[in-house]
C-alpha cells in the first residue's frame, strides 16, 4: 500500500461547510492580539483590521482554511513592524530573533510603540533590541578527519 497518498486526517476531521464570517474571523484576530500582549481593545481591533485586509490580499492557498490565513497574515503584519522599527532585513534570522524577543514578553508596552509616532517608541524598541539574542552563526562547512571504531571484544 503506498502510504503517501492516504491522509489520516481527512476522513476523520469534517471539512466546514461554510467559510467562517467576517466577525468571527475579526473575534479570532483579536483574541490572537490578546494573547500576544495586545491588551487595549481598540487597538486589538484596528491591528485586527489590518489583518483582515493584508490576508485578503495573499495568494489563494486552498490547504489553509480562512482562520489561518489572517493568523499568517496578522504574523506578517507584526514581523512587517519589527523590520521596520529596527531597520532589519526580510527574512532573516535576525528577525525571527526580534520577534522571539518580542514574544518573550520583555517589552510589554510594544502594542503602545506599534501605535506611537516615529522617534516616541525608542524606549520600548532598545528594550526589545538589547533582548535579542545572537542568532546562531550559519553553519560552515568543515572536514572531520576519519576516525577508526575499535570494537570491544571479551574474546
């Protein structure tokens, strides 16, 4: 039996029947801000909006169901902040760092640096900066000598 073709999710998970609507996609989002530390509601909302938009505008993907594609989305709109605000190239390890950084919850007034105007953000992005961890070097290719194997033998 070829194994590669069998799913075994799908004949047990039903597949939804209608899309999710709007107002539960825009609920979602905001509970998705909430637990990442976004605790004003209108702010919630309005980074929420911007999700929405952004996911309307991703290439169709048909293996990701509605509510995943604006949690994608509203991923892309955080990490499309952080490159902004400390001037860091997409992607890069550098910024998954940041963003870990971010998420480790070290800079908790960061909702309030997303929303304030150029140079009012500073204290809150050098917390999040000195926060960062080096990410590991890349990788460097490297001979390693052979090594004999002596096996042990009562005999």
């Amino acid at each position: 039996m070829d194994r590669s073709k069998v799913s075994a999710a799908t004949p047990y998970l039903p597949h939804l029947a209608t899309a999710p609507s709007i107002e539960q996609l825009h609920h979602r989002l905001q509970s998705y801000w909430r637990a990442l530390g976004v605790s004003d509601p209108d702010q919630a909302a309005a980074l929420s909006e911007q999700a929405l938009r952004r996911a309307a505008e991703l290439p169709e993907t048909p293996d990701l169901d509605p509510a995943a594609r604006t949690i994608l989305a509203a991923g892309e709109l955080l990490d499309d902040w952080l490159a902004q605000a400390l001037k860091l190239s997409r992607p890069s390890r550098e910024l998954t760092a940041a963003r870990a950084a971010l998420l480790s919850g070290v800079a908790p007034d960061w909702p309030a640096a997303l929303f304030a105007a150029p140079g009012m953000a500073e204290t809150a992005l050098e917390t999040l900066r000195s926060a960062v961890a080096e990410p590991t070097p890349a990788a460097s290719p490297g001979v390693m000598p052979a090594q004999r194997i002596e096996l042990f033998s009562l005999f």
